[in-house]
C-alpha cells in the first residue's frame, strides 16, 4: 500500500529511543523528511544516524524539551530551517512519576499537566496554521490506554488525569480542523516492550530474586495476545494515521495494546 507520504516533513518527539525511534523510522522508511527530537543529545544524535541510514527520507535531530514552550518553538522552527512546514507531527512525551493522590501536591500536578496537555497545546498553535492553508496536516498524540481503562495496580493518578485532560483537547480539536484536512488521532499505548519497560522488569526481578523472564511471562498473561508488543508494531499503525490513507480517521483513540483494555469502546 502506497501511503502516500513520500517528501512530507514530519517531528517526532521523544525519538531518542523506543515507541519515538521507532515511529521515526517507519516514517523515514516511507520517504518522509524526519525531525527527531528528545532531551538528550548523544542518545539522540546517535538514533538519528541509525534512523538516517535506514530511511528513504531526509533525518536530521535537535535536543531539545517538548514539554516547555521554548523546546517546542525551538523544533518547530528548527524543522521549517531543514524541511519546511510540518505537514505531520507525532507528539511523544515520557509519562509522569508513579504516585497516589495522598502524597501528590500541586506542583507535581501542574508539571504533568504542562507535560501531557500544555506540550500538545505549544505544537498544535505552531503548526496548524500551516496544515490548515495547505489542507493537509496530521497530529497523533502518544498517549495511555488508561484513558480507556485507568490504571489501577500501578498508582498512576497523574497519568489517569492528564491523559484524559490531553485526549479532551484532541478531540475537541480535531472536530475543530477536521474540514481543513487535519487529522488528529491519539494512541492508547499498553505493554509495548520498550527500553524502559525492560529496565523496569530487570530491577524489579533483582529486588525479588526471580529471573527476568519469569517477571515478563508474569505480566503478559494479563495481556490477551499473550506478550508484549513491540514498538515496530505500534509504529505501524502510528504512520498509517499519519498518512493519506486514514483521511476518514479522526477525533479518535486507538488502543494499541494487545487487547487488554476491558472497555466496549
């Protein structure tokens, strides 16, 4: 399938490692020009090569925090410098700390608030008027599936409330733009075996004295399919909302998840 895409300038953040690196490479891989973009120089310096000598596209990196205004005027101008207007841009930002609400005070709520909602809000003013005169343009937002189902076993509060702050901003959004040709979709993002999930079940199966391996069979039978997903696979379907073959998808989430999410919709 020709998706349609080739030549087209697209950011991704948080593309130093995992689900972003990931993206990045199947948009490359399409023949899209790709701004990747994190917080950490080398890290990143060092995908973009990988990403570069992969892809069919142009790749070019700048460090910088998408999560403060500054960062993002900083890509997005960046990105025009380079490519030109962004016709795509998949906004992904690391999730917030693990904590319950006794113990949370206000500034950890408005730090994860600037993070999850703020972030998109900062990108959407800087590229959609472009998108918007060319009638063309594509937002996916990397998001949680507990927007879905909300977490429960791990104490995730502040990922519970800002994801569905984020996903009520998408929406309305999308409803908004959806006449000038831009799509915004978000991701409902669950067990997809990234660097940091590998981190996380190493240290957990050291502090119980049980192999690694035990601790990932444990997790996935919670997960239909029976495993993790890979985040290629997430990818995947990250560049089929970005290309213009989904221009009849909007306004939606899309769990991608192994099935694990127990909601109807």
């Amino acid at each position: 399938m020709d998706l349609g895409i080739a030549g087209k300038t697209a950011i991704v953040s948080g593309s130093s490692k995992g689900i972003g690196r990931a993206v990045a490479t199947a948009l490359a891989a399409e023949g899209c020009n790709v701004m990747m973009t994190a917080r950490g120089r080398e890290a990143l310096e060092e995908s973009a090569a990988g990403v570069r000598a992969l892809g069919a596209g142009a790749v070019d990196a700048v460090a910088a925090d998408m999560t403060t205004e500054a960062g993002v005027d900083r890509v997005v101008q960046t990105c025009r410098e380079r490519f030109g207007p962004v016709d795509i841009a998949v906004s992904n930002v690391a999730g917030p700390k693990s904590l319950r609400f006794e113990g949370t005070d206000d500034e950890a709520f408005m730090d994860a608030y600037r993070a999850m909602v703020m972030s998109v809000v900062w990108l959407a003013r800087r590229i959609l008027p472009d998108m918007r005169e060319r009638g063309w343009g594509r937002i996916v937002n990397i998001g949680s599936d507990c927007v879905k189902d909300v977490h429960r076993e791990v104490p995730l509060l502040l990922a519970n409330v800002n994801r569905a702050a984020a996903l009520g901003l998408l929406k309305t959004l999308a409803d908004e733009v959806a006449a000038d040709g831009v799509t915004v979709n978000n991701i409902g993002v669950g067990g997809i075996l990234t660097e940091n999930r590998i981190t996380f079940h190493q240290q957990f199966a050291e502090s119980q004295g049980v192999d690694v391996a035990d601790v990932q069979n444990a997790n996935a039978e919670h997960i239909p399919v029976g495993r993790f997903g890979e985040p290629a696979e997430l990818a995947a379907v990250v560049t089929f909302l970005c290309s213009t073959q989904s221009s009849y998808v909007t306004g939606e989430t899309i769990a991608v998840n192994g099935g694990r999410s127990r909601t109807l919709l």
